[in-house]
C-alpha cells in the first residue's frame, strides 16, 4: 500500500492561542516500506499518525493511501477504511478495558463481518505468545502482555499499512525490548508498509528509511550510528 501526504498543514486552537503542528508536511512512502519518524516530544508525531489513520483531518493539504483520498471520504467510509487497511498500535494501548484479550483481538474482525473471528484472533494470540491469557482481562495483564495484546488486534485483520506510535514508549527498557523484537518478526513475516514512530535510534534503523520531524516537516536522514 503506498502513502502520499502533500502540504499537509495541521494546528490547535486553544481559546485564542493558536499553534501550527503540521507545516506542509510532505510524505512519499512505497508500498511494503518501512519507515521510522523520530522527533522532539511535541514536534507533532502523534498528530501526523492521526491524520495518516484518518483519525482526524488536516487543516490544507492532502493525504492519498494507495492512491484513495482521504479528504474525499466521508466519515463513514472512512471508518469502514480504517477498520479493513489500516492496523494501529498506540503508545497506551487502548484496549478495551471490560473484555477479554481474545474479545479485544475478535472486535475488529467482528466489527467488518470477517469469517472465524475467535480462530484467526487465536492464532495471533497465540503468535504474540499470550496463547495461555486469552481470558484474561487488560488489568490482569501486564503492561507488555497488554501491548502484545494491542499488536495482535492491529495485525489480525492482515492491514496492509500499520501505524505504530511510539508502540514500546509505556513499557520498562527490558519489555519494551521484547516487545519491539516481536514486533519486528511480525513485520518480516508480513508484507505491510509500516510507519513506526520511535524515540529509539536502534530500532529506526531496522527501518528501511528513517525521518526527522522538526519544524513542522519531515527531512530524511542517513540512519543514525549508534555506535
Ligand atoms: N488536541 C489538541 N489540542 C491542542 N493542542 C494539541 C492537541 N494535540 C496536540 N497538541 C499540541 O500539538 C503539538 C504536537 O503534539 P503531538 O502530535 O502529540 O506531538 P508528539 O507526538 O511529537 O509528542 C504539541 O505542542 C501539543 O501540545
Ligand atoms: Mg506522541
């Protein structure tokens, strides 16, 4: 799935303050790329991720996935869009608090009337190595058991563009570790071009490119040595 953002302009207005986040930000991405954005906190990673998901829309400018518009889309096909193309991984999780990991990971599937819901959302369950926690409710999971939860609901529809912001950001080094590798060996395994926004140099350059956000704009960087 190819992504393409041209002069996307994107700001708050709080009372009479208004800022601009987003200043014809400009974004070409290849179908099965995958992409790191790296960023000062506040330089409009999360805004960026909204406006790709269609979570929300720019103020100017236009975004295209697979050559659709976004813009042109009402709400509703826009919904519909989302739930079938498009995988997201937050940094809270946002699962849903009163069901069950494998009723978090049935939802989307239920929710776009695809056949064996409970079997595919086991399988990846399973995957994500929680195959002994499916009863489980998000505050009987750890903070990992949870985020490996959320991957699996992102990836059991098979999207073919998956967003992840700052996916490990809620997690301790050592888990978000273990997280991120699962992670990864996901991504090799499928054919998704992935956006992964990450405050982490090493796993930007496991991207095949990587972009800094700053001033409102992407500009592309050689990938970072970490020594
Ligand atoms: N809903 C909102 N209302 C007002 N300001 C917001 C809102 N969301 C984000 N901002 C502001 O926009 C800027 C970018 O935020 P964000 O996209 O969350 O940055 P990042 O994810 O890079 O940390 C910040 O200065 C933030 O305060
Ligand atoms: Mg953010």
């Amino acid at each position: 799935m190819t992504l393409e953002a041209k002069k996307v302009v994107k700001g708050y207005r709080q009372g009479t303050i208004s800022i601009e986040v987003l200043k014809e930000l400009d974004l070409s991405i290849s179908s099965g790329e995958i992409v790191a954005i790296l960023g000062q906190s506040g330089s409009g990673k999360s805004t960026l991720m909204a406006l790709l998901a269609g979570l929300d829309r720019p103020d100017k400018g236009e975004i295209w996935i697979d050559g659709s518009s976004l813009g042109e889309m009402g709400e509703h096909a826009l919904t519909e869009f989302r739930a079938g193309r498009i995988g997201i991984v937050f940094q809270q999780y946002h699962l849903m608090s009163h069901l069950t990991a494998l009723e978090n990971v049935m939802l989307p599937l239920e929710l776009l009337g695809r056949k064996q819901p409970r079997q595919k959302a086991l399988v990846l369950l399973e995957r994500v190595g929680l195959g002994d926690r499916v009863t489980h409710f998000p505050y009987q999971l750890s903070g990992g058991e949870c985020q490996r939860v959320a991957i699996a609901r992102a990836l059991v529809t098979q999207p073919a563009l998956l967003l992840a912001d700052e996916p490990s950001g809620s997690l301790d080094a050592k888990t978000g570790q273990e997280v991120m590798a699962l992670f990864f060996e996901l991504m090799a395994e499928k054919e998704m071009t992935t956006i992964l926004v990450t405050h982490n140099a090493t796993l930007a350059n496991l991207c095949h490119r990587q972009f800094l956000l700053s001033d409102g704009q992407l500009q592309s960087y050689a990938a970072l040595t970490t020594g």
